[in-house]
C-alpha cells in the first residue's frame, strides 16, 4: 500500500527455479507445501522425502531438520547449484521452521487475525471484555489486556452487584468486571445475585440487598469478598463500614432465609403477616473507611489485579525514566534467555524461605501498571538487599531473565527502593529530542504518541544542538497521563535517552 518494490530472490542462481512456487507470496517462504515443492525441484527429493522435511517444520524440530541439510546440499549440488546458493536458501528454510504452517492454517489464522484485528478496532469495548473474559483465571494475562484497555482510552470498572454479569460485560464505552472473577463469588451465588435483582429490583442499600437475596447468597464469606472488591460501592456505602457490620446483618437475616428456603412462611401463612425480611430488617452502616492503600490491597486480594486504582499511580512515570526494560517485553519472550534487565514496581506476595544449607532466600511478584512478573532472590542478592524486600515496596530490580520449560522469571541480583521525595509526581514530562531528528514525520510521529495518552501533565520538549537546549512547552491539547506505556511508546519512537532533563 506504501510504494511497491523489486521482489528480492533468496539467491540468482534462485531466482527462475523458484519463480513459480513463490510468486503467490511475493518471494517469500510461507508456506509449508511451498517447502515440499522447493525440495522436490531443486534438491531432487521424492514427494515422501519432502514430506518428511515439511513434518518437521510443523513439529518445529530443528534437530531433524540439521540431519537433512546433509541430502538436501548434496541433491542441490547435483543440480547444479552453487555453495552460496545452498547456504542462502538452508539459512532462508531453518528459521521459517520456527513459525511455518500449512496453507490451510495460515488462511485460518489470518482470517481470524482480521477477525479480530476489525472488531477491536470497531468495537474496542466489546472485544476487549471478551478477550478478557477468555485468559478466566490468568492473572499476567490479564493485567497486560488491562493495561491495553487504559492505552485504548477504556475505563475498565469494578464488580457492582446492581451492574455486573458473571463475566465482562461492555458497558458503553467501559468495560465492568464479572462477579465470578471475585475470589469465593462462585457461579451459583452470581446467578442467585442477577436473578434476584431482575426479578425483585435492583438494590437500593445495604439492608435492601440482605432483605431481597436468597440463601445461596446469604453468606458471610461471600458478602466479605463482594465488600472487599468494591461491589457494594455504588449503593453509597463505605467499605469499612460494611466489612464491620456485615457478619451480624448476615446472622440476622440468615435464619428467615433458611426459613424462606424450605417454605414455611408460605405453609404457615407468614407471608402477608411481616414475618419475612422485607418488613423487618434495617441496618445502620458505619460512615468509616480504609485508606486508599488498603482498599487496593484489598481489591487485589479479591480480584488479582488492582481495578479502581494503582499504588504505582502518580510515580509510574518517574519509575519508568529508571528502567530499560518493560514486564510485557518479558513475559511475551522477547527478551532472551540469561539477558541483565533493569524492571521496576511494587513488590507483593514476598514470601520468605531458607534453604537446606540454613541460607535466607526470598520469591515476590514485581508489578507494575502493565503486568506482573515473579522475582526469585537466591541468597547471594538476598544477603544484599534483604531488609528491602518487603510487600508494597516501590523497588528498581536489576535481574537475569531465565526462561526454563516455558516458565518465565527474573533472577535478582540488585534491588534499590528509588527516592521520590525531591520529584513531584506532577511535573512536567521532559521529552529530548536532537535537532537532527526534528523532522516532519518525526515530529508527527510524538503528536500521535502523546495523542494516544491523553491527560493533565504538561509536556516539555527540549531540543538538543551539541550545548545549546531550547525547551518547548507543548501546546494544552497535546498534555499526557505519565504512564509506562507512554515511557515505552517514546523510547520506542525517539531512543531510550529520551526522557529526563
């Protein structure tokens, strides 16, 4: 679509044996079928041959493949081709086992990728709560689709018992939690909740929520866990105030449900007489609250992610500046293997252990707004920097990336607690950028980038000629939320020593 070019063969020698099968693709391998046929024309295989070549690339075993070049070098050199040609189209062949497929397959594939591709750019809300709705118990997974929700301009809002489905739902433009993703919110007790407002009303209060629901949600555990996760928030009351009444309100209307549940107001006439609970049950609710630390770790606790809030809200920005690499990067195998990485975020669920030489070692989740990795600190950095693992600690973590059986995690070998008391949370965003990459796409490029995290931080761009900086002071319209995503959008854009200053 943006200007055609000159198709490039694998090598001359290539470029008329190979002109029928590749010219659907432009030159390119991309098909596993289109391997057999190469095989077969230019290295001499037999159909069965090929095929055995096109099975190990589906299977992606490189070792197989290793003990084909042998026949495969040999059948082309007794075609007449070169060296350099053999070794330009193996080099061409063994990656392509890394992501090869059949056609059938790859039209699958691609057609579901547009699938997707179009409804998330169509109806970004209903996608994204169904892409949501698919990872169910996958917390990274999950934290990563949230953040993409925040970079989409979604608002992504807490479980409400007068609100929620069992899982997302689009709400508008919004996207509101699932009951059944609070922690002991089963799927009988969500049913329970949905039918009852359907069939009764939505609940008005505390009290008229206890007086409508029946038995399978009459539970103390259950109303702990929907308190804990916000669920109550909209029907006006404090958190705190409903977690210290709840287990006696529940006590007290658990009798009459019990009794609702086997029918004796109906057998004995109870119904039309004020025996049940729409007649006589009130409770007053404390007006005290948690702080916003503790709502969130609550939330947490019952959700697995931080909903209505970010402990890391207000310093993302400025943690960011100080790492060079981003939890995704990591945990979608971007990063190699054994790679020295620098990450930052709140520690949570550290868990001290000793091992059997009586030496302390500690494991903890590091999270920042985009998703969450595990920190192992072996003894070694543990002897280190010990006193400062502690949970919700803001920490910068320099670590090993070590993918071992698909499982991803950061070995620690430093850990610093940053001081943010002399930066204001704040303060305006400094952008560099030389003046030699001050061009027009340049330049339309950062508009873009900054248009896609709206917010109320200023925007300061400093131009860099040798000694000489001249700072600009964006325009109104183009002021951001400082975020890690807005950090890795501009050090993708402009060079990671963008930011500061």
């Amino acid at each position: 679509k943006n200007g055609r070019q000159a198709i490039k063969p694998i090598h001359p020698e290539l470029a008329e044996p190979l002109k029928d099968i590749l010219a659907e693709t432009y030159g390119l391998i991309v098909y596993q079928e289109q391997i057999m046929r190469i095989a077969q024309k230019v290295a001499g295989y037999s159909l069965a041959r090929a095929d055995i070549l096109r099975k190990a690339m589906g299977k992606k075993k490189r070792e197989v493949l290793e003990k084909e070049f042998e026949g495969f070098s040999e059948g082309m050199k007794s075609n007449g081709f070169s060296a350099g040609a053999v070794k330009a189209l193996w080099d061409t062949i063994l990656p392509f086992a890394d992501y090869a497929f059949n056609k059938s397959h790859a039209a699958g594939y691609g057609l579901v990728s547009y699938w997707t591709a179009y409804l998330k750019a169509n109806y970004p809300g209903e996608y994204m709560a169904g892409l949501l709705t698919s990872v169910g118990d996958d917390k990274d997974k999950a934290a990563v689709y949230l953040a993409d929700c925040r970079k989409l301009g979604i608002t992504v809002l807490p479980p409400d018992v007068n609100e929620s489905e069992l899982n997302f739902a689009s709400v508008g433009a919004d996207i509101r939690f699932g009951l059944g993703a609070i922690r002991n919110v089963g799927a009988n007790v969500v049913s329970s909740l949905i039918a009852t407002r359907t069939g009764k009303g939505k609940y008005t209060d505390f009290s008229d929520y206890l007086n409508k629901i029946d038995i399978a949600a009459c539970n103390r555990r259950v109303t702990e866990s929907l308190i804990k996760a916000g669920a109550f928030d909209s029907l006006g009351h404090p958190r705190k105030g409903l977690f210290l009444v709840h287990t006696d309100a529940v006590d007290s209307v658990l009798g009459t449900k019990k009794a609702e549940a086997i029918g004796q107001f109906d057998l004995f006439g109870g119904g039309d007489a004020g025996g049940g609970t729409d007649a006589v049950f009130t409770i007053r609710v404390p007006d005290e609250e948690w702080d916003d630390k503790h709502k969130l770790a609550l939330e947490r606790e019952m959700l697995g992610l931080y909903v209505s809030g970010h402990p890391l809200n207000g310093v993302a920005h400025l943690l960011a500046n100080q790492v060079d690499t981003q939890i995704p990067a990591i945990l979608s195998g971007e990063v190699p293997n054994d790679t020295q990485v620098r990450v930052g975020g709140i520690l949570v669920g550290v868990n001290r252990r000793v091992n059997k030489n009586g030496m302390p070692w500690a494991s903890a989740q590091l999270e920042d707004l985009t998703g969450g990795i595990e920190v192992m600190f072996f003894p070694q950095a543990y002897s280190q920097c010990g006193a400062e693992i502690a949970d919700d600690a803001v920490v910068l973590v320099g670590a090993k990336v070590r993918v071992q059986d698909d499982r991803i995690t950061l070995f620690a070998n430093d850990l610093v607690v940053p001081d943010f008391s002399g930066a204001r949370a704040d303060r305006p965003l400094a952008v560099s950028l030389p003046t030699r990459q001050c061009t027009i796409d340049k330049v339309s490029a950062l508009k873009q980038v900054l248009a896609r995290h709206p917010g109320t931080s200023q925007v300061h761009l400093r131009l860099i000629s040798g000694d000489r900086i001249t700072t600009l002071e964006l325009d109104q319209s183009l002021r951001v939320t400082p975020s890690s995503a807005l950090m890795g959008d501009l050090k993708a854009l402009l060079g990671p020593g963008c930011l500061g200053g």
